[in-house]
C-alpha cells in the first residue's frame, strides 16, 4: 500500500480496537522498519522488482524468509481472510505503480516447510504442473498445500489450516522505494523458532531472533538455495 494508505489503515485498525469480533492478533503486527536493499545494497525500487519470479528476503527476524513477488497484474484489492483460531483480518492488496507486489511469510502454515540454504520444497508457481492445478500459486511440496497470493495468501488446496502471514509493505511513491513494516495474519513464528532451534542455531548462531531493523536484502531463490523441488 502507498505510506498515506498505509497510514490510513493503521489508524483503523486501531479505532477497530475495541470491536468483539476482532482480537489484537487479526489487526496488523508492526515490526520495526526495514527498508528492502539489493545485492549492491541500493534500495529496491519497485518497477525493478521482476514479474513472477521468487525473491527472498528476512522479515521480521533474521531467520526468517518471506517472498516477495511481482504478480504482473494487480492483486485483490481487499480480502477477508481469518486465522487458524477464526480470528478475521482484511488484507489490504499489493503495493506499488500496478499494485501488483506482495510480500507473505515464506514459512508453510501447515508444517512449517521453509526455503533453506540448501532446499526449498515451497516457491510461487506462474504455470500449472503435476500436482498442482492452478497457475500463480505459493505451493508446498511438503503436502501440497497452496495459496494465492493475489488473494492474501488465502488457502486454495491441501492441508493448511490458515493463509500464509502476510508482510505489510510500504511503497514510497516519491522514491518507489520498498520497506516491510509488520505482519498480517496467522504468525508461524513462535512455532517455527521451537521446531527448528537446532538448525537454526547451526545456520545463525545466537541471531536467528534478533529483529530486522534498518535493512533486508532481496535475493532471488536460486541464488539463495541450492535446489527447488518442483512437484
């Protein structure tokens, strides 16, 4: 969303505080402020960021992984969606000239399936393919759970029991520059941190908790992880 808007919806959703059929969890989650930077470290603009191509990034922690994604054609510009607790929260759409950027967790809200150095068994699909029924999903090898990320990461198929977390970006139209700034949804983190602390503390020593502040370079997938399992 444009930093007005952005604004605007934050705002909102605070006055929305004392509603009973929305708790604290559904509204937004604000991290600090991270602006997204290329290899060279320059700001990421968005008119460069690729169409349907996976790029990662670390938000809100350093260990863990979002996609950003240039869907080529505007997203969803409103979705209800509600957590795996039935707690309901508006996504708001994607972000830049086209509103076309997204950016969601890239933690699988069913088993916890993320991109590793090494592997990535979930990535954003443009085309169909064996086990996979619809075009321009996030799908998960792990059992195939996938979203639509043109829809808030809404579940389309498989086990999930909730949408993807969303990561709230901040679009600068002056500069068209990119920051992340919270979360929206379902949070895997807590359980994503006990599952993998013993890889995680290989992989990160003591950071993989520490926030992203300042700063979050963006890297293509294939650069990041050695192997993509495509299913």
């Amino acid at each position: 969303m444009q930093r007005r808007d952005f604004i605007k919806f934050c705002a909102a959703s605070a006055a929305a505080a004392g509603a009973p059929a929305v708790s604290a969890d559904a509204r937004p989650h604000l991290y600090q402020r991270a602006k997204l930077v290329g290899a060279d470290g320059a700001p990421l603009r968005a008119r460069d960021v690729p169409a349907n191509r996976n790029l990662i990034f670390h938000y809100p922690y350093a260990a863990t992984p979002c996609f950003l994604l240039n869907l080529g054609r505007p997203a969803q510009a409103a979705a209800q969606l509600k957590t795996v607790d039935d707690k309901p929260y508006a996504w708001r759409g994607g972000v830049g000239a086209q509103r076309s950027i997204v950016a969601y967790s890239a933690i699988c809200a069913h088993k916890l399936s993320y991109p590793t150095r090494d592997i990535s068994f979930i990535s954003f699909r443009a085309e169909k393919s064996v086990g996979n029924r619809f075009a321009r999903v996030i799908h998960c090898c792990s059992e195939h759970s996938q979203y639509d990320p043109a829809d808030g990461g809404r579940v389309l198929a498989g086990p999930a029991p909730q949408p993807l977390a969303a990561i709230l970006l901040e679009h600068d139209a002056a500069s068209d520059e990119l920051a992340a700034v919270g979360t929206l949804g379902g949070e895997m983190f807590e359980e994503f941190f006990v599952k993998y602390a013993f890889r995680l503390q290989l992989e990160n020593g003591d950071a993989a908790r520490h926030a992203v502040n300042g700063v979050s370079p963006v890297t293509p997938l294939e650069r990041y992880c050695k192997q993509q399992v495509k299913c």
